[in-house]
C-alpha cells in the first residue's frame, strides 16, 4: 500500500495574487527618484536646466545664468549647486569660472523631461486635449479614404495605398498625437507620406525637400517649416516631423504660425517615418537626438535652438528669430540665385 502526502490545499486567490510591493517602485528607489525630482521641482532650476541644455556648447557659468534668470551670482550658485548634488549637474573649473553642463548619466531624462513631460504639462494646463469620438467601422471608412488617394498616385500599387493609409491612422491613434478629426489628419499624413514614397521612388529633377525633426514636431520644426514656406514658396518643399509627436501644436506657436500665414489647425504633430527621410535632400534635427535615421546621399544638420513651448514671450521671439535666421541661411544655400532677398519669394 502506497503512502500519500496529505493533500495541501488548493491557494486562495488572496494567496496567489501578488502583494502591493510587487507593482509599486522599490522604496529606496522612490526615495532616490524622489530626491532628484525635488531638487528639480523648482522654477528658477527649471529655467537653468533649460539654458544649459540650448546652450550651443552644451554647458554654461554662473554669469551666464544670473543674466538670463535675472537673479544675483550667489543666488544662481546655490540652485546650481543644489542639482549638482543630485547628480543632474557636472561643473569644470576653466580659470576663473566654473562651467556647468547636464551629467551624461542623466542626459536622455532631462530631455525627455524639457522636451516631453514639459511641454504635455503645459498643453494640459491649457486644457487642449480632446476625446477621440470613434467610428463604427473604421476599416471601410480607411479603405474609403485610399480609394479616393490612389488616383493621386497612379505609379503606387492600390495594396500600398491602403496600407499607408492603415499605418498613418495607427500611427496617430497609436501616439494620442491628434484625437480630434483623426480620419481626415491621417489622410492628409498619408498622402504626404505617398508623396515621399513617390519621389523616393524617382530620384533627380525634384526641387529641394527640407525635412525639419524634433522630438514633439509641436514647436520648433513645424514653426522652421513655416519659415521655409513663407520664403521659398513652392521653390522647396518643407516637411516636419517629431519622434514623439505631441497632441496638438504648441499654444505659443500658434499666433507665430498664422502671422506667416499657415493655418495652426491645417498643420498637426506627425511621427517621423523613413519616407520622410528617404524624400529628403536636407535633413535639420532640432534637439531630437540620435531617432532621426541615417542614409546615404542626404545632407544632415543640427540646430540647436531653445524650446518655444517653454519660453517666455520675449523668449519665444529671440527662439524665432533665431530659427529665421538659421532657414534664410540654408535657403540662400539650397537657391542662392533666387534668395538675394527672400521676402520677395514668399
């Protein structure tokens, strides 16, 4: 006769479920994170954070600073201090100052934290968010709009054309990008993607293609794109694109957008995509990092220009005027006999 081991109970739900320790942050790590997010949870600090990062150099002293915060030198020290110890700061002394730039350790956090958290909070204290309304059968309304794109491009296979249109209205959908009219924005995204999928396919005798990246394509880009419109006119194509597009444009942008004549509700935040890439003759990247491919024969350049969702008022004209500057240079560059002055080719 065989001896068996009483049975052991069969576990409770209770029993097996995990405990509250194991879906929450470690408590040493919470206090870790916690630290350095006090640190940075200060205005004044915030500000400096920001002009450190849109420094051309990357780095900045204390007299640089105090000038831009509008504070005393020990005043500035303390702060700089303060995120020094957290570890978000490095400091060099060279002679007589020392010099001040984001730790390596930390630098994709702080990006992410100016270039994303920062601007999302932003557009939700203004309330800008809107709910998606869905439809009852998306996927024949999809095909509906590539029907109506295919004779548009009549060198793309249908199959292609609604495969486009697919990936561009999962795409939008996928990021929160645009919620409100979300069918005819992909649309107009797919049709610009078929666009570049064309000329990608036909390269030579194409007027130029500029593509303009950042990381939200909610400020910078779109307003560079803007700039480049207004001068060339049908001269050069502008595209933008972001690597993590935002909801909607930026409310600080908005005005700026419309005094060159661009519609700010025409225009919406679009994830970067090879297509763009491979249209392009010149690519600008503007503080979106190392997302932005790489491909033979294309012109890469890197602005580095501060953030127009976080500036102040006088702050958002120097970062326009700055980028104004900086699209009248590459247009001088891509048409220098039509650019002597580029107002005249708006």
């Amino acid at each position: 006769m065989s001896t068996l081991s009483p049975e052991r109970p069969a576990p409770t739900g209770s029993d097996c479920a995990p405990t509250p320790e194991a879906h929450a942050m470690g408590a040493q790590a919470a206090a870790q994170v916690a630290t350095m997010l006090k640190a940075l949870a200060d205005p004044l600090r915030l500000r400096m954070l920001s002009f450190i990062t849109t420094s051309s150099t990357g780095e900045a002293c204390v007299c640089d600073i105090a000038t831009v915060a509008d504070v005393s030198q020990p005043t500035v020290s303390h702060h700089l201090k303060v995120l020094k110890d957290v570890g978000v700061l490095t400091s060099q002394r060279r002679g007589t100052w020392v010099r001040y730039r984001v730790a390596p350790d930390v630098r994709g956090a702080v990006t992410a934290l100016l270039d994303s958290f920062a601007p999302a909070a932003l557009d939700a204290a203004h309330h800008r968010a809107r709910p998606l309304t869905g439809l009852g059968d998306v996927d024949a309304t999809l095909t509906r709009v590539a029907d109506d794109l295919a004779p548009r491009f009549p060198d793309l296979r249908p199959d292609l054309v609604l495969r486009t249109v697919r990936e561009s209205y999962a795409a939008l959908a996928r990021g929160a990008g645009t919620t409100a009219h979300l069918v005819p924005t992909a649309q107009r995204f797919a049709a610009q993607r078929l666009a570049d999928i064309t000329r990608a396919a036909t390269p030579g005798g194409h007027v130029p293609q500029v593509l303009f990246v950042c990381v939200a394509n909610a400020g910078r880009s779109q307003l560079a794109a803007a700039l480049l419109r207004h001068y060339a006119g049908d001269t050069v194509i502008a595209r933008s694109a972001g690597s993590a597009p935002a909801a909607a444009v930026h409310a600080t942008v908005r005005p700026l957008l419309a005094e060159l004549g661009t519609d700010a509700e025409a225009v919406f935040p679009k994830p970067l995509t090879d297509d763009a890439v491979r249209a392009a003759d010149v690519v600008i990247t503007m503080g979106c990092g190392d997302t932005c491919p790489i491909l033979p024969g294309k012109r890469y350049e890197d602005w580095v220009v501060g953030d127009p969702a976080l500036a102040s008022p006088e702050g958002v004209a120097a970062i326009r005027d700055d980028i104004d500057a900086r699209v009248r240079a590459l247009l001088a560059d891509l048409l220098p006999s039509t650019t002597d002055r580029p107002e005249e080719h708006a």
